[in-house]
C-alpha cells in the first residue's frame, strides 16, 4: 500500500469514528447542524456577533460610547479592538431576523471565498473540497464568527506569498487580519527574517486602522481594551473549545465543568505553565526561522509555521481559530503531489488532518487523562507543525547545490 493510499485509509477511518462516536455519546452531531447553516439560514446563530452589534449601535447612539463594561467572567461579551465594531453598522437597525439572515448570507460568502482561496493554492485543485469536512471551519459559518474574513485575509496573504514572495499587499492583508484579531502581531517577528516588505506593510495597515479605530471609538475605550479586557483574557478558558496549550493545561490543573462557557478562577500555576510555554515555543520558532534561508519561496512556510505556533500559545485558541490551517494542509499537500516532497508525509498530514477537522463529543470526559483527548485540534495542530518544520528543512536541502 502506497502513502498515499495509507493516508486515504486514515481520512476515512478517523472522520467514520467521528460521524459514529458524538451521536453514539449523546444522539446528536453538532457537525451536521453546522454543515447545514450552509444552505440554511436558521441553523446560523447570533450569540457570537451578537456582542459587535450590540457595540456598533451604542457607537452609532453615542459615539465614543464605553463598550468593555460587561463582566467577563460568564457569558459572551465584546472582546474585539473597537474597530471591529464597525462592519456591523449595517445590522445594528435592523431586527433580529434580519440581521440573522444577512449575516449569515456574508458568512456564506466568506466560505466559498476561502474555498476559492484554497482552489487556487491547491493541487490537485479538488482538494479545496475538503473544506466542506473541516468542522472548525463549517462551525465559524454557523458561529457567523469574525474568524471567517480573518481567515479569508490570511487566505489572500498566503496565496499573495506563494506567487509574489515578499509583498506589501500580503502585509495589508495581515494587518487587516491583526485589527481584528491583535494576537496575529506575534506572527510579524517572525516573519521580518523572509518577508520585510509585508511586515512593513502590515505595520503600516495596523497604524492605520488603529487611528481610524481612535478615531471612530475614542481613545478611552482602546485604554480599556488593554488595560481590562486583554488582561482578563490572559486568563484563558477550561472551556472544551479552547485548543490552545493554556486549555490543556486549564483542564489538568483546575477543577470544574468544562462543558460550562466561563472564566476559571485564576491559578499562579495555570498562569506559570502557559508563560513558559510560551516563551519556550516562541524562542524555539524564532531559532528556527532563522535558521532558515532567506529566501522569498520559503516566506509563506515560515509565515504558516508562525501562524500556527503563535495561534497554539495564545491563552484562547478556539476551534474556529484553526481555520486557516486549511492553507498549510493546502501547501504541504501540493508540494507532495509536485514531487518536492516525500510522499511519506501524507501519512502524518492525514493524521493531523483528521485531528483538526473532526468533531467529536468530550465534554463528558472527566478524569485528567481522559481530558487529554479534549485538545485533539491542538495535537493536530502540534503534527501539523512537526510535518512543516520537517518540510522546510527538506526543501531547505533539495534547495542546495
């Protein structure tokens, strides 16, 4: 049996025991709801966005109106920069139906823009169509998440890098991603070592957006967003869908239901774990993409393993933050069936694959052991980082004279 073959065989032996297991655990699959928000409108929900509206028509009532003064501690809140608000103007007058279905229209966009996105840096190109089995991806559409045009920018910032190297225009499609969600700056260190003219591109786009969003919000409510809410959310969450390496540890070390959507009590050993990992992983990348040639092909390798560690090590890293691993499975995946990879990475790429894109029922999982299965995104995504750093190295070598 080939490779290739082997990896089939595990796609489709690991997404079977994730059509069986959730419905066998509890008589419902989250997934086929979730897959059904794309043709229908009704099972989209609002408990995500509904937080941006609400900010965007205290803004519209009263500009420079205080949006962080909800508690965080249970419940969804508005957790964004101000800016961020501001798309959802549109929908701040209108009733909750309308809203509901305009969203999830745009939502629907978003998806098949990242499919398209995926078509084009894919080949074979019918491997975008594996999109439609990426839960994170199908669950940001019912979710109506912000997630989906962050992903759509990195999407064009990925391709932008693949066909044009180090560009500005790849820098304003990450900056416009960080006005959104700001943990993505960390990626930009990285990055200066093979793409300098996006790092300045995405700095320049973030100082101007941050003066529209002064602008736009007052510079008491950008005080706030630093000062408490970025501070709270340091914390990070037990909750099941936070796949990050502060979940992991959340759920060892603190006791509770991690069925619940609420903030832990704080822990110096949470806090203590989550800080060394941190700085070990990013210290461990920061070697390694220096390590690595400065060369303009290997710009979107280093700007995808950035992504993916610096997403891993963010205190909340939900399922839906994990999108754009579609484009780095996209990336590994063509330069397999190019020949400039060996085929025996479709084994682990598969693996990670099914890792990531599968839904499966963990909230009933209570002993600490067991609860290592609940952070299967982010094992996916840790393989996922092992199979880019060792095909970076391997095209790093087949580089060489």
């Amino acid at each position: 049996m080939t490779p290739a073959s082997r990896a089939w065989v595990l796609l489709a032996m690991g997404l079977g025991l994730s059509a069986i297991q959730p419905t066998a655990c509890t008589g419902r699959d989250l997934r086929f709801d979730a897959a059904r928000a794309l043709v229908d409108e009704r099972y989209s929900y609002l408990g995500d966005p509904g937080p941006s509206i609400d900010a965007a028509r205290r803004l519209q009532r009263e500009p420079r109106a205080p949006l962080y003064e909800r508690n965080l501690e249970v419940g969804s809140a508005f957790i964004y920069p101000p800016i961020a608000a501001k798309p959802y103007t549109p929908l701040a007058a209108l009733p909750v139906a309308e809203a509901r279905e305009a969203l999830s229209i745009f939502s629907r966009l978003m998806f098949l823009a990242i499919v398209a996105l995926l078509a084009a840096l894919a080949r074979p190109r019918w491997l975008a169509l594996l999109a439609f089995g990426f839960f994170p991806l199908l669950h940001a559409v019912q979710l109506n998440q912000a997630t989906l045009p962050v992903t759509a920018l990195l999407g064009g910032a990925f391709l932008l890098l693949m066909r044009r190297g180090d560009g500005v225009l790849a820098g304003v499609c990450i900056g416009a991603a960080c006005a959104i969600k700001p943990q993505l700056a960390l990626v930009l260190p990285l990055l200066a070592w093979h793409a300098r003219r996006a790092v300045l591109g995405a700095c320049l786009t973030g100082a101007a957006l941050l003066a529209a969003s002064v602008q736009y919000a007052g510079l008491a409510n950008h005080t706030a967003y630093v000062t408490k809410v970025l501070p709270a959310l340091s914390r990070g969450y037990a909750y099941f869908a936070n796949q990050s390496v502060n979940g992991l540890i959340q759920r060892a070390v603190v006791a509770g239901d991690i069925g619940i959507f609420r903030m832990p009590e704080r822990s110096p050993v949470v806090a203590g774990l989550t800080i060394a990992v941190f700085v070990a992983a990013y210290v461990a990348t920061v070697v390694f993409v220096a390590r690595t040639p400065r060369e303009r092909g290997f710009a979107p390798w280093v700007f995808g393993l950035s992504w993916l560690v610096c997403t891993a090590i963010s205190p909340i890293a939900w399922q839906h933050h994990y999108c754009a691993a579609l484009f780095l499975f996209a990336m590994v995946a063509t330069a397999i069936h190019d020949g400039r990879l060996p085929e025996r990475l479709w084994v682990p790429l598969a693996a990670a694959f099914v890792l990531m894109a599968a839904w499966f029922e963990v909230r009933q999982l209570r002993d600490v052991a067991a609860k290592l299965a609940v952070s299967h995104v982010l094992f996916g995504a840790l393989l996922l980082a092992l199979v880019l750093t060792r095909a970076i190295r391997m095209l790093e070598r087949a580089d060489q004279p």
